[in-house]
C-alpha cells in the first residue's frame, strides 16, 4: 500500500528530503496550467514504459490534478518494487488552494 501525503506537507518533505521526487503523471496540456516547482513529467500512460526512469530506492510523491490517477500510479510503482512511493492528496488543485494560491487551478 503506498502512503498518502497532504499537500501542506510536500515542504517539509523537500527540506528534509533534497532528493525527494515529485513525479506528475498529468498531460502536457495540463502542466500547462499549473506546476510544483522541482517536478517531473512522465504522464501516466507512459509509466510503465519509463519507469526505468525512477530510481526505486528514492522517495517519490505521485501528483496529478486531484489525486486519481497519482493514486494508481503510486499503485502500480509500489506492486513494481518502488519502495517509497506516495500519492499527493486532492493533487495539485489542492497545493494551489492550500500551498500556493497564486497556482491556477482548473
């Protein structure tokens, strides 16, 4: 089962964790609109393609607009082998409206 994160506390895993991951599995029409800071881009239907791209080992926080499809990512990370994967909560929606209200939203 993979771990959940609450958007207000992605912050003080990056400061405790410089090389946390934040891996965002939406569209590239959808970062468009909105992005955290420090995050990679491989959309969800490339996974298991690339995931070769993950070092297993790292801590990785899965987001997505509101947490759906990070969800099942993290999912699919975790019955892969990952062994420190969690999902953002309400997704970046929610890190706009609690974290960072400058973020657009959609």
């Amino acid at each position: 089962m993979f771990g959940k994160v609450l958007p207000i506390e992605l912050a003080g895993l990056k400061a405790a964790n410089p090389d946390l991951v934040i891996l965002d599995v939406r569209g590239a029409d959808e970062r468009e609109i909105s992005v955290i800071p420090g995050a990679i881009h491989i959309p969800m239907a490339e996974i298991p393609a690339r995931m070769g791209e993950l070092n297993p080992e790292a801590q990785i926080i899965v987001q997505c607009r509101t947490g759906g499809r990070s969800g099942r990512v993290a999912e699919f990370l975790i019955g892969q082998g990952f062994k420190n994967v969690s999902n953002l909560e309400t997704g970046i929606n929610g890190y706009a409206k609690t974290v960072d209200p400058e973020m657009a939203t959609y």
